[in-house]
C-alpha cells in the first residue's frame, strides 16, 4: 500500500494548486509542468513498493514469557538490498500480552538485524502473534510505502513463581517454621524372616506366624519418596476471576516443594472428563513437563464428572499417595456428588480438598456492618453457603477427607502447611 507523505502534501499545496490554477491561461505549460510531475511521482512510489518488497521480517516459532515480568520479543529484519533502509516497524501484540509502543523507527542494514521489542505477559496461555508491518519512505520522500508480514509466533505466558514464598522453598529453613520431631516410624513394610532373640514382639507378624508355625518377624526399609499429586479442576466453577489462576500457581508450587522435599510429583486436569495425567516422577525436567502440561489450562463451561476422574485416578494410581485436590464446591449438587464418589479413592490415598474461598461465601458477621436490606440478605446468602461447606467439611472428615477452605492470597502457603504436615504426622 502507498500512501502520500506530509511532503506531497505541501508540494501539491504551493506547486500543484497554482499550476492548475495558471492552466486556465498557459494551457500546454501547466499541462506539462504537472505532467513531469505526476510521472515523478508514479515512478517514486514504483521505486518505494519495490524496495518495501525486499524487506521481510521473522519471528522465533515461540517465544517463552512469565506472568507479569518485563520480556522482550526478538524481531528479525532481512534487508535484501545493499543498502540501509530507515523502517518504522509496527507490531500489534494479541490480548495477553501488553506493549508499552506500537511503533518503532530503525534502521535496516544490509542483511539481517535484530530489534527486541519490549512486552508482558497478563494473561497465562497461548498467545498467537500472525502480523508485522512495515513502512518506509520514497526516495524523494513523497509517499510512505507500507506492508504487512505474516509471521507466526506463540506467546506462551507462563504462571509467575517469582515470589517470596516461592522463594523460601529454597532456603535451608523456611523463614517463620520451627523444627519439630517427626511422628512414627518413617519406615515401611519390605520382607519377612525368622524371629530372633531381641526381636520387638510388635514386629511379629501374626498371621505369617499362624500359617507357617513358628515366629515370623517383618524388616522394614526406610521410606525415600512419597507420591503426591495435585488434581486441578477446568471446570465451569474455576471459571470465576482468580480462582483457577490461584489453583495453577498453587500446583506448580506444591510441585517445587514436593521435589524439594524429595517426594516424586504428579499432575491431573479434569473437567467432565479427565483431561490430563502425568504419573508422579522427580527431577526438574519433570517440573517442567508439568509446568508445560498446564500453563495454558483454561476453564470450560461444563460440570466436572467427578465419577469418571475418581473411577481414572481408582485404576492409574496402585500406589498409596498425596491426592490435593484443587476444585470448587459450591454447587449443592457437585457437593453431594463429590461426597458420594470420593470414598473410591479414600479408602486407599490421602485426600486434601482445597475450595476456593469467594467473597459470597463468609459468616455473616464477619465483615462490616451490613450498609442496606438488600445487604443483610446478600450477607444471609454468604453464611448459607458457609453452613453448607461446613457440613460437607464434616462430612468429609468422617470419610477420611480433609477441606480446606483456601483465600485466593494465602493459597500457597496453606497448601504448603497441610502438606507439610502430612509428611510430618506420616500418614502416608
């Protein structure tokens, strides 16, 4: 595309006006005059669209940014001509992903250069960048070439760790946490053998013993790794602002504690199916995969099927382990449903329930005095739905299931704490 530049605009002012105005008079001379001029001017702009032809522009197949830190997007300009070329190069950046300009003078020399434009990420995903554009100037600087270049990019927008709670995962103590002396044996069932003098008669195993008739003793081996898995719901609930950002950065937090801990870490997704699972393993390069597998978890507008992700998690996992679940209670119905189906896994796992807790759901005096009627029912609302998750704690805790209900800026440190406290009481 050509566009005329502010100087054609002066030049067709004080030249190109009077002239047409003195054609009235001196016919063949003005007409010649604008003539030359307009076949100028064709050939300058010729001349600007093929030179804007031989510029091209790239971008890297992806680009890798967290949430909220300052990045930059490395863009490529090929200049197949021998000399420089002064560009303005234009980007649009998708929604997500913010830019402080929107265009940027540069210039081109021969070959390739690179120009970082700085961006950050606001919104965690997938963010695909298909357009650049680019103008330059005519020779005689009468007209503005501008074109548009293809690229493919994805922006993918990682959840940000960079926090101080993240942080002290990484310290030899966690600041604020003291010392204390772990409960139980920390050891778990290996093999069996004779019983020898000395012996603790607690050892004995008693129905070995009955079979084979004469004492049998159990060893034990001591317990390196636990397996802990974080089940995240993408349900129609977690849909609600903050909720399910809050459940991601909560994972992949648990995940790093997990691994700091020595414990191996498994990720599940679900929705009215099971969407993802990766089994429990260790090591940063497992981290990763996990950190891959959900950073671009988005919520869909459907009802969780929890009896097919119990009915899956029933048949994958064999072992005994950690089941944290990150999900939303707050229907009646998805409430009694989760409390029917959750004895499947219970009988074997540890389970941890961790329900976002929302502005509407608190006791009634816990806030402010309510400023209007419409208010004081507002605020009976939100102590009826703390009645019921209290009586589904309840229930749950007669199932062997723990809820917690979590706030949105406390999240990582509360999951942490009843994880913690797991490893510390050894139920697992």
């Amino acid at each position: 595309m050509i566009v005329p530049s502010q100087r054609m605009l002066w030049v067709a002012l004080f030249a190109g006006v009077p002239l047409a105005a003195g054609a009235a008079f001196w016919t063949v001379p003005c007409a010649l005059v604008l003539g030359v001029a307009a076949a100028i001017a064709m050939i300058d702009a010729a001349v600007a669209l093929r030179k804007l032809d031989r510029l091209r522009v790239s971008l890297p197949e992806f680009v890798r940014l967290t949430k909220g830190v300052a990045a930059s997007l490395p863009v490529t300009i090929e200049n197949a001509s021998t000399r420089d070329r002064l560009v303005r190069l234009g980007i649009v950046l998708p929604a997500g992903v913010e830019s402080e300009k929107l265009t940027e003078d540069a210039v081109a020399p021969a070959g390739a250069s690179r120009i970082d434009w700085p961006c950050v990420g606001k919104a965690r995903g997938d963010h695909v960048l298909r357009e650049a554009y680019l103008e330059i100037s005519s020779g005689l600087g009468l007209w503005q070439a501008r074109g548009t270049r293809a690229v493919a990019c994805e922006l993918r927008v990682y959840p940000n760790l960079r926090d101080r709670a993240t942080a002290l995962l990484f310290l030899k103590q966690e600041e604020g946490l003291r010392r204390r002396p772990q409960v139980g044996k920390g050891r778990e069932f290996d093999n069996l053998r004779h019983y020898l003098p000395g012996d603790s008669f607690e050892d004995i195993h008693w129905k070995a013993t009955a079979r084979r008739g004469f004492p049998v003793v159990k060893l034990y081996r001591v317990e390196h790794a636990q397996e802990v898995y974080a089940i995240v719901d993408a349900s129609r609930l977690s849909a609600r602002e903050g909720i399910l950002e809050g459940y991601v950065d909560a994972a992949l937090h648990l995940a790093l504690l997990a691994e700091r801990q020595g414990d191996r870490f498994g990720l599940v997704t679900f929705s009215d199916h099971t969407k993802k699972l990766l089994r429990a393993r260790n090591g940063m390069e497992h981290f990763r995969l996990c950190r891959e597998t959900i950073y671009n978890l988005q919520a869909e507008r459907v009802s969780p099927d929890f009896g097919e992700l119990f009915g899956s998690l029933q048949t994958a996992l064999r072992r005994r382990s950690l089941l944290v679940f990150f999900t939303s209670l707050d229907d009646a119905l998805l409430a009694e449903t989760f409390e029917r189906e959750v004895s499947m896994v219970a009988r074997r796992h540890v389970v941890l329930v961790n329900v976002t807790q929302t502005a509407d759901m608190q006791p009634l005096f816990a806030g402010e005095p309510p400023a209007s009627v419409d208010a004081v029912y507002q605020e009976l609302a939100g102590q009826m739905r703390w009645n019921r998750m209290r009586t589904l704690a309840i229930a749950l805790q007669n199932r062997g299931v723990r809820l917690t209900l979590v706030s949105p800026g406390r999240i990582h440190a509360q999951v942490a704490a009843e994880y913690l406290e797991i490893k510390r009481r050894q139920l697992l």
